[in-house]
C-alpha cells in the first residue's frame, strides 16, 4: 500500500461511527493561535489502557492537538468534539478537563520554584480528584521519596520529568498526555520513564505520548497516529510503522 492510499484511510482506520460510545474520541477539531491555523480536522480514537505515539515533524502540530485536547486556552479551539467516556470535552476549560481526567505532562514541565518534591506533590491535590496518595507515588518513583525534601527545580532533567508525571498521577487520571518525555534526557533515565509509562498501562491508565524520538516511542505504543501540518495522515499499529520504511521517509524523516 503507498503513501497516499494509506492517507486516504487514515481517518477511517482511527475512528468509530460514534463518538460518544469510544474510551476517547476526538472528531475534525480546528485550532488556532491567533489567526495561525495550526490544528486541521483532526480526528483520532484512543482505547482504554492503550498507548499512542501521537508523531509528526517538528512543527506538525503535536503539541497543539495535545494542549487542544487538554483544553488549554491556546491553541483555540473553534469547533470540532472532543469526547471521553461519553463526556463532551469540548465544551470545557481546562480545569474541568482535568477534573474529567485529563492530565498533561507539558514539555518544560512547570515544576514550581521554591518548593519541595513532597510540596510539588501535596499541591496537586489541593483540588478534587485526587489518584495516587503520596506514599503511594513514593513506591512508584522511589527517588522522588529519596528526595522529598529537596527543592524540586534543583534535581536533574529526568527526575523532574519523574516529578511532572507523578504529579500528574496525583490527581485522578484517565487519560495521560506526555509531550516529548523524553527531551534532553540520558538513554538510561529514558529507559527509567519508559518503565514507568509501562507500569501506567498496567494500571489501565490511557496514555497520547508526542515524543520526537519516534522510534523510542513506537517501541513503547501500540498503535501511532502521524500529523502532517496540521492534518491526520497515518494511523495504524505502531509494529507497522516501524516496519514501513516508507511512511518514516515521508513523513517523520528530519
């Protein structure tokens, strides 16, 4: 099958006839920054416990569908639907996103300065929807708890990003949305995160992972969704596209 044909049936192989009957759905959403159009009809579904590596080149629109989902203020968004478990995302803020079940791992992270680990953790959980207690986090990421008392900006990338997604653990989560894990990290504490996202799913926690490092993250997914400027043009099993030397030329090649 070429390039174009598997384009062709890329939003038919991603979605179901009703949306509000999948885990998570989202149907031909437009976003924008301004007057920049930068999310163009996607459409996607995501089964319960599974992960998808979410692909694209730089500036293909990743981190918008992301921040669009999560229902950020930016990207706007200005119409399409967003689903999960039957609630209209769509037509909530990003607070009553997240307290849906939305959690966002953004790329920088947004630890707080001037404030433990522990602090960082106990923050989380101020609002209603708590997940993981504290204890229970520590057993998860046991060098966070070797480091509870230390000012959380001052540890190194990868124990931050363990931080950013324990945190995001903290709170009630059905869905997980990790932009770029694995940026600026060690291939050793990369292989720490992805035991850690694994041990997500065995909880039956849904996880969207954008991640520039596409092999890394089709290693880890079971199914991949590839955006290019904007628009949906691939989705499929992740074993078929690492085995498809010619959708990675064309479309995730730098």
């Amino acid at each position: 099958m070429n390039v174009a044909t598997m384009k062709r049936e890329a939003i038919s192989a991603a979605t179901e006839a009703d949306p509000s009957n999948a885990f998570f759905a989202v149907r031909d959403i437009h976003a924008y920054y301004g007057e920049s159009y930068i999310v163009q009809g996607v459409t996607l579904d995501v089964k319960k416990g599974e992960i998808l590596a979410l692909l694209g080149r730089n500036g293909a629109g990743k981190t918008s569908t992301l921040r669009t989902i999560a229902r950020m203020d930016d990207p706007q968004l200005r119409s399409g639907e967003i689903w999960l478990e039957g609630k209209p995302l769509h037509t909530m803020k990003s607070w009553q996103a997240s307290r849906a079940g939305i959690q966002l791992v953004p790329e920088d992270r947004r630890i707080i300065p001037g404030m433990t680990v522990e602090e960082n953790l106990v923050l989380a959980q101020v609002a209603p929807g708590h997940g993981m207690s504290i204890e229970e986090l520590y057993q998860h990421f046991p060098r966070l708890a070797e480091r509870r008392r230390q000012e959380a900006v001052t540890m190194s990338g990868g124990e931050q990003q363990m931080l950013a997604v324990a945190r995001a653990l903290a709170r009630e989560v059905k869905l997980l949305l990790l932009d770029e894990p694995y940026e600026g990290l060690a291939p050793v504490i990369v292989k720490e995160i992805e035991t850690i996202v694994h041990g997500i799913k065995e909880r039956g926690i849904t996880t969207i992972i954008v991640e520039q490092n596409a092999v890394a993250a089709l290693r880890l997914a079971d199914r991949a969704v590839i955006l290019d400027t904007g628009e949906l043009v691939f989705a499929g099993a992740a074993k078929e596209l690492l085995e498809s030397e010619e959708l990675r030329n064309e479309y995730l090649a730098i």
